[in-house]
C-alpha cells in the first residue's frame, strides 16, 4: 500500500487556506482530524445548496422565507448594540462613514 501525501498535504492547504510549512508544523492527529472534516463540510455544503435549489425551483416564497430565517438564525448576530448606551447620532454618523444614507443599512 501507498499513501499519496502530497494529495493530502495538498488537500488540507487549499481547503484551509494553509501554507505548506504551517500543514508541515501541524501535531499528526490535528493534520488527519483537518483531512477527515474536508469531506463532511464540503457535504455539509452540498446538502444545503440542494436544498436552496430545490426550494428556488419549488416556487414556494414562504419556504424560502422559513430557509432565510434559519440561515439568519445559524448566523446569528455577532454584535449586539446597547442603543441606549450610544450617544444621540451616533449610528447615522457611522452609517454616513460606510458611505449609506441616513436611515438605511
């Protein structure tokens, strides 16, 4: 039997975007564990851009809503704001830095 390491030294750098001396410095078991999740996340991925197909093509808004709002719920929201805790204008200020008009975004 032969084992292809450059295959899946090669695998793990392109997948995780990892230069060779960093896949090179991994403990062994970090490098299979990191090999082994490539397959299941790519699948994890697959499934659910078959599911979005199949609910484009379905036709069904308010299943494509549900699909929307589980995937805002997964991302959840990384920054939660105490608008009380901001100073008058604040937000508009900001909004008007990221080049929106006020009231948008």
């Amino acid at each position: 039997m032969s084992i292809d390491l450059g295959y899946f030294i090669s695998r793990v750098m392109r997948f995780y975007s990892m230069n060779y001396r960093d896949v090179l410095d991994l403990p062994l078991k970090a490098f299979w564990m990191l090999d082994r999740n490539i397959s299941r996340i790519k699948a994890e991925d697959d499934l659910r851009q078959v599911r979005l197909s199949a609910l484009a093509s379905s036709g069904s808004k308010e299943a494509l809503e549900n699909f929307m709002t589980e995937l805002s719920d997964e991302i959840g929201k990384p920054i939660q704001q105490d608008q009380s805790a901001m100073e008058p204008g604040a937000m508009d200020r900001l909004k008007s830095l990221m080049g929106a008009p006020n009231g948008q975004r």
